[in-house]
C-alpha cells in the first residue's frame, strides 16, 4: 500500500544538506521506507496491513527506487530508525540498513523512533491546532505500545529539543503528573490510546493516528548528515531499551 505525504516543510535551514538518502522504519507494526533529496520527498511505500517486514521491506525498497528514478550508487546514506520498538521489528530494519550500506559502501545514519515521531507531529492538524494555542508552553510525548500498561515514551518542546528522556514508563494515574501540572501536554502514538483513561487530567491531550513514518525521519537525519553524525556499519546496534523476552505460543504446534 502506497501512502502519499507532504514534504516536510517547518523550520526550513538553507544549509541544510541536499544528500540522497533512504530511510527505513520498521519499529512498529508499520513497515515504512521513503527516498529523499535533501528535503524533499521523492518516493514513500508504507503499510500496516500486517505484520511481515521481513518480505515487505526488500520491496519496498526497490519500489522506492524506481519510482524515485534513482539507482543504489547515487545514494549518499542509508538511515534507520534505530528504536525503542519492537524487537523484531527494529531487528530487520537494522539488519536491511547495514547490510544495504556495507553492500553498497555507503554512510549509516539513524535517529530515534520517538524523535521522528515528534517531527511528523508538528505536520499534523488537530496538534498543530494545540501548538497554535498553547504556543511554547505545550509539551510533546510520542508514546509506542510496550505490552500491558508499559509504554516507550519522550517528552519534547515545539523546538524540538529533549525535555525527557526516553523511557519505559509504567502508566498510572500518577504517571507525568508534575509535567501536566506545569502546562498541557499532547500525547499521541499507538501507546496513547491505552493511557488516556489513567492521564485523566485537565492539560492532557491526545491526537489520534499519528505513528512513525519513513518521511518523518527526513529532518532528523538530515540534521546528523550535517553535523557528520555517521554510525559504524559493523558495530551499530538497535536501541531496544529493554531485553527481549520470548513468549511461549498459547496454542500447541502440531
């Protein structure tokens, strides 16, 4: 499934680099990949139909490159969106980025799942309303799902700077009462439904429908291209935040 999506457009920077890049997002549900040329988007194929990222991102990848009209040797980087998230789901994206970049000899960038999120937030509507209205006192925090009432989660500003790190927060009622004490805070992700009825509070918001996405890596990893934030092809690890924990099937194979 093919899903369109406008080039980012905020905080526009004239030194910003013009490099070719491919992104992969594969930290949740959504396997995603998108091509760019400095900020412009050229090509985006995502879905969350079902859960097969190992068979869909090959795809995906050649897909995005023919429609971009480019080929492996133009690339200037390979990005990944480096987690938290799902094990297996950050395990393939990792594993395609570093094998596509030694394959091809080119540079590794990554950036946070969260962060990306936080970028691709401030395109959408219904929060671009909240920001509007709140201005700087309104607080950002992409949530990603982390079994039962635990979440992946990070607080930021409308600049976009870290104003808490990312954790793995078990949800109360309690749970960031200190910040929505200071001033609204917007949450959203595929974490946030679950939290809403236990963030029962006057400055809590939540925006639906607002997951990662290969696109909204473009500015963030335009940023570490910039500033030559390169990752080691062979020692580049997901950033998985908590260990993994296998699960035993309910049902008995035969």
């Amino acid at each position: 499934m093919r899903k369109t999506c406008l080039t980012p457009t905020r905080r526009r920077n004239k030194g910003m680099s013009n490099a070719l890049i491919i992104h992969i997002e594969t930290a949740t549900d959504i396997c995603s990949v998108a091509i760019s040329r400095g900020e412009k988007l050229l090509a985006l194929k995502e879905s969350a139909a079902e859960r097969n990222h190992a068979s869909l991102l090959s795809t995906y990848i050649r897909e995005c490159m023919k429609e971009a009209g480019t080929n492996y040797d133009e690339l200037d980087a390979v990005a990944v969106s480096k987690g938290p998230g799902s094990y297996t789901g950050l395990r393939i994206g990792v594993s395609t980025a570093k094998g596509l970049a030694y394959a091809r000899d080119k540079k590794l960038l990554s950036c946070g799942t969260l962060e990306n999120m936080a970028h691709a937030a401030l395109e959408n509507k219904e929060l671009a309303s909240l920001v509007e209205k709140y201005s700087k006192k309104l607080l950002l925090c992409p949530m990603l799902d982390a079994r039962r009432m635990e979440v992946y989660s990070a607080f930021y500003d409308t600049d976009l700077k870290l104003r808490r790190e990312v954790a793995a927060d078990i949800i109360d009622e309690s749970s960031y009462r200190s910040l929505l004490e200071e001033g609204p805070v917007v949450f959203f992700g595929n974490g946030a439904p679950k939290c809403r009825e236990m963030l029962q509070h006057k400055n809590a918001h939540f925006v639906e429908e607002l997951n990662p996405s290969a696109a909204a890596m473009i500015r963030p990893v335009l940023e570490r291209e910039k500033r030559s934030e390169y990752e080691n092809v062979a020692y580049f690890e997901p950033y998985y935040l908590k260990d993994f924990v296998a699960t035993i099937p309910k049902k008995k194979v035969l």
